[in-house]
C-alpha cells in the first residue's frame, strides 16, 4: 500500500527503518498544485505577534489578508482585547497603482487616536513587497507624531513559509525589547517565550514558576503587554517553547543581553516536568530551596493526575493516533503523551520541521512509523487508511479528513479552545482523546461499518429500486 | 469609497475577498478543482476559512508562488501545478481564479494558458476557467459571480435542452436542495449553477474522495446557452457581470433577474416565474406549505410585531432579509453590506418601500467597525447576518443574533440553514420569533413557563 503521490515529494515521507540511516527532506518550497497545509510568511508573524493585547495589529495590504484572520485564534488576554479586532489598509486598484503609503500613514493616524495602543506592529502582505512602499519611513514619522513605537513586520506572503514569519516577528519584538527600566526585576526571573495563551495555557504555566518563587517578567506572547515586552531584557533566563516561532529572539536576546535560554515544553507530564526542573536547576545557586519546591509541586500534581489518566488508559491502549501540527517539538510532546494513555503515534508530521527534528522524531518513534514534512490533503488521508490509525491530531484544515474517512480528531492549533499545556492540560487532551476515540458514531461510518452512508451512491438493487423514476 | 465615511481604513471587515467567492463557485461545478494563482498562504487561508462553515474538506490548488517568481512571473509554477492538479486529482475541470500578487506582478494569464495548450496538446486536458479576481477591487461575491461566468463562457454551447438554468448565487447547500424539490414538484427540468449542496455537504466516506462527489455536471454547463431561460437571483447584480447576462447576450436565453427568494412575497415571484415556465400551476405541496406560512405569520405576529432589527450580509441576501423582515412586521433598521454595487438602496426600496412607513438606513461598503458604531444609537432588539457579528454587535448589545448566509463559523449546521422558499421563510420565521422570546424569557425574574 506504499504508494507515493506526488513523486516529486517522495523524499519528504519516510518509512521508520532502524536499519537504515535517517534522512527527510525539508525546508523546501511547497509544490506548485499539490494542496499544502502550509501558510505564509503573513501567518507565522501573525501567529506569533498577534496575542499582544495592547498593540494595534495593521494589515498592510487587501481585505482579505486581514480578514482571514480576525479573531480566529483562542489567544486569551486577561486585560485588553485590541488584538481581537482585525485591522486593515484595505487597499484599492488606485492604492496599487500609485502606492499605498498615504493611506497607510493616515490609517495609522486615525487607528492610533481612535484606540490609544501602546504600540503598532504594521504587517507587509504579498502585495505591499511588489508595489514597494517604505514602511520604514511610514512608521517613523507615526512614531515620531504619536510617541509610541511603531514597528513594520516585514511579512510579505511570497517570501516563504510561517518560518520567515516566526523570523520577521521575532526581529520586530526585538525593537521593543530593551526600552523599559529594570532595576525592579527580581534576580530569580523569567521571560516565557513561545506561548500565545491558548484557551488561557499561560496562566497555568505562570502559575506553575510563581509557585516555584520565580517571577514572570514577559509573557510571549501570550497575554503580551508591550510595558513587559520592553522590560524583558531584565529576566535571567528565557524559556522558550517550541521549536521555531520564538527561538530567534531569544538568540537576539543572549546577542545583544547575554540573556540565556533553555528549551521546554509543557505538553505530557516528562516536558512539563523537565522544564520545570530545568528552570530550577538554573537558579539553584542563587536559592538552594527551588528544586525541592519544584519536585514538590510536580509531585502534588502528578498525585492528582495520575489516577485519573489510568481510568482513560484503561480503554485507549493499544489504540493508533496520527499527528500532523504546525511544529515538529509539539509532535515530540504528543508522541510521549500518547505513551501514557498507552496509544502508538504511527504517522507524524509538521509543516516546517527541520532535518533534526525529524531525525530525534524517528528516535523516539517505534519501526514503520510514516514521518512526513509538508503533508497535502491526499497523502494525509492515504495514511490515515494505510494505518488504520483511531485519532488524528492536526488543525482545522485536517479534521474533515479525519472526520470524511470515520477516525477520531483532536484540534492541537491555534484555534483549540481547550487547555492543553501543564498537568492540567494533559487532563484535557485524555479527556477530549478519549470521548473522540471511544464515540460509538464510528460504526455507522463507512469504513467500520463496511456500507456505503452516501444517498449519492446510485441504486444497486434493481429488484428492489430506491428511486420511484426506476419503476418501469 | 465609503458612505459618508471619513475612515481610511477597514476594522473588522463585513465582506471577504475576491478569489474565496470564486472557489466557492468553483465547488459547485462537478470534477472541478479551485486552483488559486498567487502564494500558498491565500489559499491555505482561504480553505480555512470555508472550512470552518462547511466542516467539509475543501482542498483548493495554488501556484504556490515564490520570491523569484513574484519578480520573474509565475508562468511556469501555474503550469506544473496545473500539470499536478490534472494528475492527482484527475480533475475534469479546473477553476483557475487569480490572486492580487499575480494581479500586481501583470502575470497574463490568457497567454500562460495558451502556451499550456500548445505545450501539452496532447493530453487530454481538462477545461480551465479562468476568472481574474484581484481583491482590491470588488469582493467575494465578484468573484463567485465571475467564476460562473468564466464557467459559462468557457462551457456553454448552443446545444437544446429542456433544462431551464437556475443561477441561484450565493445560498446553503440546504437552499440547493430545496430549489431541486421545487423545481421537480414544478416537472421543470432544472441546471442548477453552482450546486455544492453535496461537495460541501456531503455525506461519510469510506475511501478518500480526492474530489467531493456531486456538482452540476459540466454536460448540463454546455447545454446552458440552448436552455429556454434563466432565472438568476439577485437584485444588485449587474447582468453584463453574470452568467445569466452573459447566456442572454451570446445565444439569446432570456434572463429573468428575480431577487434571492427569502419571505413571502419575493418566493411568490420565484414561483410565479416557475409556473410561467413549466406551464403548470403551483404544486400542492408548495401551496401547502404557503398556507403554513401564512398561517405562521399570523400566529406569530405579535412576537415580531414592531422589533427593531439590523440587517448585514452580502448585498443581495441583505436586500432578501429586508424583504422577509419588513413583510413579517419586523422594523429594519439598518441594512449594511461590505459590498458597494451602488444598488443596494434601490434595491432595499423596491423589496420594503409599500411596507415600511421609513426606509431603513442602507449601508454599503462599510465594515462591522461602522456598523457597530451606527447600532449604538438605533438600538436594535435583532440582528439578522453571519457569525462575525457576534462579538461585535449582538454580544455587545446584547440583542439575540440569528444566525444566517456566510460564514457560521460558532454554531454547528451551517450547511442545512435555509432560507429560500416558503419553507426558507418558515424557518426564518420561528427562529426570530424565538430569538425574540427567548430574550423576553431570559431577561425576566418570573420565569415564564408560556409566552
Ligand atoms: S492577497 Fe488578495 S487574494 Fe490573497 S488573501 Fe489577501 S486579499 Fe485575498
Ligand atoms: S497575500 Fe500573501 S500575505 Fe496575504 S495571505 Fe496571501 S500569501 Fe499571505
């Protein structure tokens, strides 16, 4: 059944062979009539600056950029909500034609004294990088006018994948960086990096280092403020989440700040527990008490967590699960997480991982397991089949393929409006792995049921016609 | 632009973009993949966001341009993916809409597609039809009014048949169905132009369907031109844009132009047309569920009497609305559009004028930023649109919001909302009335058991 599709993408699908080497291609350019899960630059500088709550967010470019991408994503603040609301130039034949800065500067303008934002990030789409306006010298003089920072995103869509995006929104973050006063800031301190607040994840992760006797300077971006943002060179360390969209400003940070940085995630109890542990290992020296209180505070929480996932093991095991995410480090979480609910990952994915991403997924991946770099609706659905997996883990764009062919889906993006982060999250994702997988509506579908449920379907017994214009 | 606006830009737009209204057309027609020609992000957009409404897979191709091409010309990237989109999917028609990029950048299109021809001639291609629709000027209603003219003009022949065309524009896939159930209580052989009322709402799959069956078959899209007429709905469209005019002015199809038929009055025109045509006079079952209505309208008149409530949508479901609303006792009070044909006022006037003691106030080419700012002072009790004005308007007024058009992306059944015909406004009608009543419930400490 190992057909390839798309032969030109043959090498980015490998089958796990401990005899062989591992090698993916990755980081290529999406194939031209193959339908990709990928976005744009736009996206991933959205995606990642878009839960900063007190800033203006203004597409530069027409409608629909903007459109698309109004209130879609379950980023939660817990003061302002002006990134909720989608701004844009709205550009016209004539703006085209004879450029777009006008309006663009008049826009700012209006926007500005209408909402009073502590900053403005201005995005490029695909079509402000062909008709050439300066948003440089645009944001400049708003800045200069208005006294607030006003910083250009250059996001223009044609330029690449979400990766360039994660790229342009981390150089921007970077000029807000380093403008506020920190002589307040706590020596045991942290920039959480890489979080957007889904469904309020944040806030059980800052919960989680106060205990702990850490102070939160920044959150990024999650629940983001532009004053903390500003104040987030003063932190000791940053942690950051996930593989791609924050990283790069924590390397600008350690540039310029000499801030350190570790990785972490918080999805499945070891990554939550690691960070933490990591987090406390960094500060032992300054408070010798912190690992203690880490272990303490993993301990109560597994204590309650624990029991509660083995009544869900009880009927998940053995069970097969897919996973196709944005990021390839949010697949290593889920592959362990579906360890602890006693389910195999047989097919993993990402849409921008990179050639050791994939390499440490086939590690920790059994024999057989399909990996696959910038998947397409075709493919994804060959192997759902091939695998006869019971869960698909994916986004929006992937649940009707799951849903279509009768598996069982859980929603792992930007639009989840459920906690999965933190051993409380971890409760969540059994909870809703459980109530798609254990459904009883997947033995009337088709591929369980073995009959057709489609009325499209046409007659196939002419004794007995379904259609009264069949009897003669 | 804008009426009576002094804003230079857009907040929380109440209108989409110009290729997402082509692809949705393009979904109606049978074998027919959408293929986006610009950059991937569009259509990985795009498809999120229909999908969202449908919850049904909605793959959509793109050229997936890059840097060098948007400096170079995408010619080659559209052909290979063209190529692609012919191989896997095994497309029979491919719906070639473009994007503002390729717009920008002067990609021809005609001469691409030509050079496609020569080159690859001998395969058996697949018909393409191409639509221009840069987003910066129109909205997605341009786009899928364009894309079945694209449709028409590539397809149409003079062939006879006795299928008379239906260009119902922009409605549920429960619409859909509904106008086959009338048409075929009429005995009027129908093409329904697009139908995706089984590509997006389809039913459960055993083997992965790399195109969603169902669609007008391509076969009755060439018999269009030698049809005995049109009925193609909409009150603000302009024939030398559409299909239907199209049809008209190249093999002589009489176009009969009715409004989107939502409430009473603009259904009776619709079956007043259909009875016209087939020779017949209204079935029993559609006088049946007439009389139903009426008789609702009665029972129910007193909950809606004098409501005040606000309209939004695409142009021509607005003026549909403004005609159920007004007929059934409602007081619009506001009627706003993202689109800005520049006939929605007329078009307002002529559904509600013999009704309505004051005109509503008509909108067009406003965003859900001035509506919101216009509600605050005619505080409606309803509001009648799509889900994006949730938040916005009906959560902030707190006034009861039901549910209607494109998208629905925060209730689930979006694909089986009807709105056309008798029974459309029958359900209309007990979803405000309850709406309605449903505040009145809640809002009250007493707790009434029967209202
Ligand atoms: S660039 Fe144009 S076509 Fe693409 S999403 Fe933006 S408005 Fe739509
Ligand atoms: S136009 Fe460019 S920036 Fe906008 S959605 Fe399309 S690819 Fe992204």
């Amino acid at each position: 059944m190992e057909q390839v599709i798309f032969t030109e993408r043959a090498n980015q699908i490998v089958r796990k062979d401990g005899a062989v080497d591992f090698t993916i291609a990755c980081n290529r350019d999406s194939l031209a009539g193959a339908v990709s899960q990928r976005a744009c630059v736009f996206c991933g500088s959205r995606v990642v600056l878009y839960p900063i709550a007190d800033a203006l967010h203004l597409v530069h470019g027409p409608i629909g950029c903007a459109a698309y991408t109004w209130d879609i994503r379950g980023a939660l603040s817990s003061g302002p909500e002006l990134h909720r609301l989608s701004f844009s130039t709205d550009l016209k034949e004539k703006d085209v034609i004879f450029g777009g800065e006008k309006k663009l500067y008049q826009a700012l303008t209006e926007l500005i004294a209408r909402h009073k934002p502590s900053a403005a990030f201005v995005y490029s789409t695909c079509i402000v990088g062909i008709i050439g306006d300066d948003l440089n010298a645009v944001a400049k003089r708003v800045e200069a006018e208005q006294g607030i920072p006003v910083i250009p995103v250059a996001s223009e869509g044609f330029k690449g994948n979400k990766r360039e995006g994660y790229h342009a929104a981390c150089k921007a973050l970077s000029k807000l960086v380093g403008r506020g006063d920190v002589s307040a800031v706590s020596p045991l301190s942290v920039n959480i990096l890489g979080d957007f607040n889904l469904a309020g994840e944040i806030w059980i992760i800052k919960d989680y280092y106060q205990r702990m006797g850490v102070e939160v300077v920044a959150t990024l971006t999650g629940d983001g403020r532009v004053a903390d943002i500003e104040k987030a060179h003063g932190a000791a360390l940053n942690v950051v989440q996930c593989s791609g969209a924050t990283q790069d400003l924590a390397v600008m940070m350690q540039e310029t700040y000499g801030t350190p940085f570790i990785r972490a995630s918080y999805f499945g109890i070891e990554d939550m527990s690691q960070a933490l542990y990591d987090v406390a290992k960094f500060f032992a020296e300054k408070d010798p008490g912190i690992m203690d209180r880490a272990k303490a505070l993993v301990r109560d929480e597994l204590s309650m967590l624990y029991p509660k996932l083995q009544e869900y093991k009880k009927d998940l095991k053995g069970k097969k699960a897919a996973v196709y995410v944005g990021g390839a480090f949010k697949a290593f979480s889920l592959v362990k997480s579906f360890r602890h609910l006693g389910m195999d990952v047989v097919v993993v994915g990402s849409q921008t991982g990179t050639e050791e991403d994939y390499k440490e997924l086939a590690a920790i991946t059994d024999e057989g397991t399909i990996i696959v770099d910038d998947a397409n609706p075709l493919e994804l659905s060959a192997f759902i089949k091939e695998k006869d997996v019971d869960i698909f883990v994916g986004g929006v764009k992937e649940r009707p393929i799951a849903f279509k062919l009768g598996v069982g889906f859980c929603d792992h993006n930007h639009e989840r409006k459920e906690a999965l982060e933190g051993f409380a999250g971890m409760l969540n994702f059994a909870r809703e792995v459980h109530a798609t997988v254990m459904s009883p509506v997947w033995r009337f579908t088709p591929r369980r049921s073995g009959k057709a449920a489609s009325a499209a379907t046409s007659c196939t017994s002419p004794e007995r016609p379904c259609d009264c214009a069949e009897v003669k | 632009m804008k009426d009576g606006s002094p804003f230079v830009s857009t907040t929380n737009a109440c209108k989409l973009c110009t290729p997402l209204g082509a692809c949705l057309a393009f979904k109606g027609i049978e074998g027919c993949v959408p293929f986006l020609h610009g950059s991937q992000g569009c259509a990985t957009y795009m498809r999120r966001y229909i999908i969202s409404h449908f919850r049904e897979p909605v793959d959509i191709a793109s050229s997936a341009l890059g840097e060098k091409n948007a400096i170079y010309g995408g010619g080659a990237n559209l052909k290979k993916g063209l190529l692609n989109v012919m191989d896997k999917y095994g497309a029979k028609a491919i719906g070639l809409a473009t994007t503002c990029l390729t717009e920008t950048i002067g990609d021809d299109v005609k001469m691409i597609l030509s050079e496609f021809r020569s080159e690859f001639g001998d395969l058996s291609l697949p018909a393409i039809l191409p639509v221009s629709t840069p987003s910066y000027s129109g909205t997605h209603m341009d786009g899928f009014t364009g894309a079945l003219r694209a449709a028409v003009d590539v397809l149409a022949g003079e062939e006879k048949t006795p299928a008379v065309n239906v260009l119902s524009g922009f409605v549920s896939p429960e619409d859909i169905r509904h106008l086959k159930t009338i048409c075929r209580a009429f005995c009027l052989p129908a093409t329904i132009l697009p139908d995706y009322s089984d590509t997006l709402d389809g039913g459960a799959w055993e083997e992965y369907e790399k195109i969603s069956p169902g669609g007008t078959p391509i076969a009755a899209i060439r018999a269009m031109g030698g049809a005995p007429a049109s009925l193609e709905f909409g009150r603000t469209l302009d024939p030398a844009r559409t299909a239907g005019g199209l049809l008209e002015e190249r093999f002589g199809v009489k176009r009969l132009g009715l409004g989107l038929p939502i409430g009473l009055r603009e259904t009776d025109a619709f079956m007043a047309a259909l009875e016209e045509l087939s020779g017949r006079c209204l079935p029993r079952a559609l006088g049946a569920e007439r009389a139903r209505l009426v008789d609702a309208l009665v029972d129910g008149h007193k909950y809606v009497a004098g409501k005040r409530c606000l309209i939004y949508g695409e142009e021509d479901l607005a003026v549909g609305l403004a005609s159920f609303a007004a007929e059934i006792g409602l007081v619009p009070v506001l009627v706003a559009s993202g689109g800005s044909s520049g006939r929605l006022t007329s078009a307002v006037a002529a559904v509600s004028g013999d009704i309505l003691r004051e005109q509503p106030q008509v909108a067009s080419g406003v965003d859900f930023y001035e509506i919101a700012d216009k509600a605050k002072t005619l505080a409606p009790d309803l509001i009648l649109g799509n889900s994006k004005g949730y938040r916005v308007l009906a959560k902030e007024l707190n006034v009861p919001l039901v549910r209607v058009g494109f998208p629905i992306h925060d209730r689930f059944g979006a694909s089986r909302v009807i709105h056309l015909g008798y029974r459309g406004a029958q359900s209309l009608f007990d979803r405000v009335a309850n709406a309605l009543i449903e505040k009145k419930q809640a809002d009250s400490d007493i707790g009434y058991g029967y209202i």
